[in-house]
C-alpha cells in the first residue's frame, strides 16, 4: 500500500510539487532574512541561517532533479522562491533591524517639535539652513528603525507640510535613544542590533 501511494498520481503531482513550495519558501524565507542581518552587520547568526538554508535548498532541488518530466514540480519551485522572498521581507520588517537617520525641513518654528521628541528621549540637532524659497530649519534625529511611524507621525502632527527624509544608518557612536525593553524571540533577536560605540 505504501509504495503504491509513492508511486501514485497524487504523491507525484501534490504531495511532491507541495514539499518543494514549503521547501522554497523556508530557505528564501532564511535567505533574505540573511541577507538582510549581513548588511546589518550582524556577524554570526547569518552563518548559522545560512548552514540550514543551504540544506533545505539542497533538499527542494534534488526533488525537483528527481523529477524532471514534473512541470508541477517546477511551478512550485518558483511559487515558493516568490513567497519566500516576501515572507523574509515581511519578518525583517517585523524585526525592525537597524538605525534610520530623519532629516526634517520646515519653514516654520520646530522648537514644539524638537521639545516633543528630546521629552520622549530622541536625540535631537536643528541648524539654520538656505531652502529654495527662503530661510529653513533642519532638523535631525537618528532613531531605532521600530520607532520609525511614531516619529513620522509625530512630523506630520506637528508639521504636515514639513519635508523630511529616510535614510538606513550603517552604524553611530554615541547618540540619544528611548529606552525599551523587548520580550519573546524578536526581543532576543532586537539584541543583536547595533551598539553604540563608547568614545
């Protein structure tokens, strides 16, 4: 009864193509989430996802070689490639890795805002500035990326027709930031973000 089964229609043409999808979507899953910790420069986790990531690809390509006359086996092959690639991208965005630099540009006074956010413990720098249609003021304020909206929904409470600016930081030394402590798997993992560099 078992072999029949492995050699029936609905083992060759669900169960399989259903294995390499999983397959696929565990290890792009790891890879992007991979990818993403090396350009954190999160040193040794990368490795360690790598090492299972590797052997689970090995896995879905030596089923899919396994069955080359299969087309279903190749639809899953890349249906898992492109659900693994969104999944990894929507769990580092959960993760929230990292430091972002806000660069804020406003015609009008940001001492309101700047004395909101240096209350909520934001580092906060503001220097006079020449825009195309007159004085300005820049404002800029490095946060942890997970504070991200809050701090963009703080601009826009304060300054809607503000315009201001996102960009990734590589790694700081020194800085103001809220103090929060994380819980559970992503807490541990928040850990592993960057530290600032004592002078």
């Amino acid at each position: 009864m078992t072999e029949a089964f492995f050699s029936s229609g609905l083992f060759t043409f669900v169960v399989v193509p259903l294995l390499i999808f999983l397959a696929r979507i565990c290890d792009m899953s790891m890879d992007t989430v991979r990818v993403i910790f090396m350009s954190k420069g999160i040193k040794y986790l990368p490795s360690i996802i790598g090492f299972f990531e590797v052997i689970i690809w090995l896995v879905a390509i030596g089923q899919v070689m396994n069955n080359l006359t299969n087309v279903v086996c190749y639809i899953a092959y890349g249906a898992g490639f492109a659900t693994g690639t969104f999944i990894g991208m929507a769990i580092e965005e959960k993760l929230s890795l990292g430091l972002t630099s806000v660069r804020i540009i406003t015609k009008e006074d940001p001492s309101a805002l700047m004395q909101y956010l240096r209350a909520h413990d934001y580092g906060v720098t503001v220097v006079n500035g020449e825009g195309g249609t007159g004085p300005v003021k820049m404002v800029f304020t490095i946060i942890k990326r997970k504070d991200l909206h809050h701090v963009v929904a703080v601009i826009k409470q304060f300054h809607p027709k503000a315009f201001y600016s996102i960009e990734e930081v590589k790694s700081v030394a020194e800085g103001v930031f809220p103090e929060r402590r994380a819980t559970g798997v992503f807490g541990w993992i928040s850990s592993l973000r960057f530290r600032r560099i004592s002078k």
